[in-house]
C-alpha cells in the first residue's frame, strides 16, 4: 500500500491502518476448517428451507468475473436454486456477455438481465466524471445491490448470495471509492454535476430501505466464498477445465467502462493503482508472495497500449465527449466524497454494528 491514500497511517512496527484492520476482523468475516464446512451446511438447509415452494430460493448476481461465476458453479453444486440478475449498464466486453451466457446455460441456470436506461445512466456517470471524485464505478456498483434488494424483494427470495470474499478483497479505502450504500452523496453528485433528470428508473436505495429489507422482508446477504477456502487461481482453473470460462486480463476488466477507469483515469488522473490494493489482499490471503506481487505491478496497468487507444476511443464516442471536452475533464481539480453531502459518519457507524454482530455471529460473514 502506498500514500496514494491520504488517510493511510502506520504503526510502530511500520504496518499500516489496512492491515491492521484485516487482522483484527478477519475471523469474524472468514469460517475456516471442519466449522466452515458446518456453517455451509447450515446455511444451505436455511435456504432450501426458506425458499421451498419458489421456483428459485436464492439470487446471484452475474457479471462474468471469476468471482460471481465461482458463486454460480458453487451455488449449482450445492444443489440450490438460484436466479442469476445481470444489470447491463452499456459496457459489457463481448467476452463478458459470452462468458455469462454460456456458464449460466452449462449449468442450468436462470437469467434475468436489466438493461438500464442508457441517457439516465450514463448522464449519471458523467456527473462523476465532472464531479471529479475518484469514485466513478460507484453508479454500477450501487445500481447492482439495489437491483439484487428488489427483485429479491418482489420474488419473495429470502437470501442474495454475494461473490464477496474478504480474505482476497478485504482493502476498503474510502478515499478511492466511497458512496457504494451512500445516497445522499450519489444524488448530491448528480445535483451538482448531472442534468437534473429524474433517477427513478436507476435502482437505488437508502437506508431506510436496507432496513426494511434487511429486518422487516428478513432478506440475506450471504458471502458464500467466506464459508469455503477459497483460492482465486484454484478457482480459476477449475472454472475453464469444467465451464469454458475465458480469464480477463485485469480485476473487473469484464466491463469496459470499469477498464478504462481503473487502467487510465485512475492512475493518470488521481495517482491511484488499485492494483496495489488487489495485489495486498492476495498478499495476505497467502495466494501470492510480495516479491512476485511487487513484480506484477511493475506492469502498465493496461493490457495493452493498442487496447487502450481502442477504449478511449469508445469511451469518448459513447459519452458523445470531443477530445476538448475529455481533456478538460481529466484536467479538473481533484477533490473527493468530502467535497460533496454525505453521509460517511452513519456509514463509518453501520459497518462498526454489522461488524459487532458479526463477531457474535448474529449477522452473516
């Protein structure tokens, strides 16, 4: 980890604040040995118990990462019955969309597709762009969990099962990316800096309506991948060699717009490498070593200069922005979610009472 993160501290013996909070949290998020096997048995009773007589008794969401497919492959192996949700956002790779398609037909799974608004959403993109924050995956990232609420919600499903894994993607730095849960920034975000359109047809939530998912509808979020040991490369291999799965060249490069974002606009806007943040979870799960990590970051964020001329190209032209106006943006003064209203101090205290109860195991890992 570096100082790209302006509120990163460290201790005496030089680790820093990120390590220290996995270490201090990691047994409460991650079963491990013959208890986690136990936990998983418990919890597939609960939801073929709680969804007898749906057609499906659990959702996943689908974007053709390694992730959300393991989810898949694991949730048909365990012999549940999930409906796969896929919000489409506009900037799905082709490899994505023929990664999702033909897991989910493999394995005999559902699929129900979203197709957002496309001038709602990207006039909402835009708004982050301009807003100059280094949060702009934060419209996807929302839109999804909203989505994956509301159908379970109108589908009477008892339980979401999430492809979150904390013990390989545990680092969480606000001042990257905050405003996954926080509406009151992201509606602040399109005030200040959108068209003013009206945002009732993107999914999204307050914390009022977590709360009545969560407590009154008694709706589940289950990070199924903390109840197993889960091993990316493991899980990658078994995918191809029982799926066809076809691997990306990047952390969440299935979507366009999320490589673009975070192998151009990231590093040479804001200075940040989220790959260092990838690369230390994985250093601290013990699945890969920090001389090999320190090595692979040596390496242009992009896959390729040739790939990268080709998406900024796209990406203007889908954005309807000349060079002019792209350049203008990327030249914008930086600021971040403080800049704008929020909400950060209810968030900070949620995830504090989440996490308490999830040492006392009354909420899920």
């Amino acid at each position: 980890m570096d100082t790209s993160d302006p509120e990163i501290s460290f201790n005496i013996d030089g680790i820093c604040n990120h390590c220290e909070r996995y270490d201090n949290i990691i047994e409460s998020r991650v079963y491990k040995g013959e208890i986690a096997q136990k936990q998983l048995n418990n919890i597939v009773k609960s939801i073929r118990k709680k969804g007898k007589g749906n057609e499906y008794n659990c959702i996943i969401g689908v974007s053709g990462g390694v992730d959300s497919t393991y989810v898949a492959y694991l949730t048909n192996k365990l012999g549940l019955r999930p409906l796969a949700i896929h919000f489409d956002n506009g900037w799905n790779s082709e490899l994505a969309v023929g990664n999702i398609e033909k897991i989910l037909d493999k394995l005999g799974i559902d699929l129900y597709t979203y197709v957002i608004n496309w001038d709602i959403f990207s006039d909402l993109q835009k708004a982050f762009l301009k807003a100059s924050t280094p949060d702009g995956e934060v419209p996807t990232d929302h839109a999804i969990a909203a989505l994956l609420f509301r159908e379970a919600n109108r589908r009477n499903i008892k339980y979401i099962i999430s492809g979150m894994n904390f013990a390989t993607e545990s680092m969480s730095v606000r001042m990257w990316s905050y405003g996954h849960s926080d509406w009151k920034y992201i509606r602040d975000i399109y005030r200040t800096n959108g068209n003013n359109n009206s945002l009732k047809v993107y999914p999204h939530y307050n914390f009022i309506d977590l709360f009545y998912w969560t407590f009154i509808k008694k709706i589940k979020v289950v990070s199924i991948l903390n109840y197993i040991d889960y091993d990316k490369k493991e899980a990658m291999e078994i995918l191809k060699e029982k799926l066809d799965w076809i691997k990306y060249k990047g952390k969440h490069y299935e979507s366009i717009y999320t490589r673009f974002y975070q192998g151009y606009i990231l590093p040479t806007k804001f200075g940040i490498d989220k790959r260092i943040g990838h690369l230390s979870d994985l250093i601290r799960a013990k699945q890969i070593s920090r001389s090999n990590a320190l090595n692979e970051i040596k390496a242009p964020p992009y896959p390729s200069e040739d790939l990268l001329a080709i998406d900024m190209d796209y990406v203007k032209k889908k954005f309807n922005y000349s060079d002019e106006e792209f350049n203008e943006i990327m030249n914008l003064p930086l600021k971040n979610f403080k800049s704008y209203k929020n909400q950060a101090d209810i968030v900070e205290k949620l995830k504090n009472i989440v996490n308490f109860l999830r040492r006392h195991n009354i909420y899920s890992k």
